[in-house]
C-alpha cells in the first residue's frame, strides 16, 4: 500500500473526515486496527465491506480494518491508515 499515514486516532475528529463504515465515535479499536479510505477499501476489498477484514501490510503485519472514512484532500496522499 502507498501514502500510509500513521497518526493519532484523533486526526479524524481534527480534520472533520467522515466515518463512512465502523464507529464514528472510536473508529480506532486498538493497536491493530487500521482505518482506510473510500479509494483504499475498494481497491483492496471490492464489492464488499472492508470493516473487519484482515489487510496485511508489508506482508508481516496483520491488521484489522475497523473503519472506513471519505477520501479527505487535506491529508498527504490518497490513501489513510490509522492506528
């Protein structure tokens, strides 16, 4: 995956993104948990929810999508990942 951003859960909150899928209220349920956008779940999860699907990043680390949010401008790159 490119243009992985690690922040503070609390980016979503600052920067107004919309939850689109999962918790708006902790769309960050652990320490494995990743959030992605609109763009990044239809390119790794198609024709289906990817809110508790399993991604594999860098083909080590497992993790749980536990939210999905709007494509947002405002943060670098097209794709956001939050733990």
């Amino acid at each position: 995956m490119q243009n992985i951003l690690w922040a503070d859960p609390q980016i979503i909150q600052v920067f107004s993104i919309k939850v689109l899928e999962g918790d708006p209220s902790k769309p960050v349920t652990n320490d494995n948990s990743i959030v992605l956008t609109k763009t990044a779940a239809e390119r790794y999860f198609p024709g289906t929810s990817a809110v508790g699907k399993i991604f594999r990043l860098d083909e080590k680390y497992d993790l749980q999508v536990s939210a999905v949010v709007e494509d947002n401008r405002q943060l670098p790159g097209g794709h956001c990942a939050l733990r």
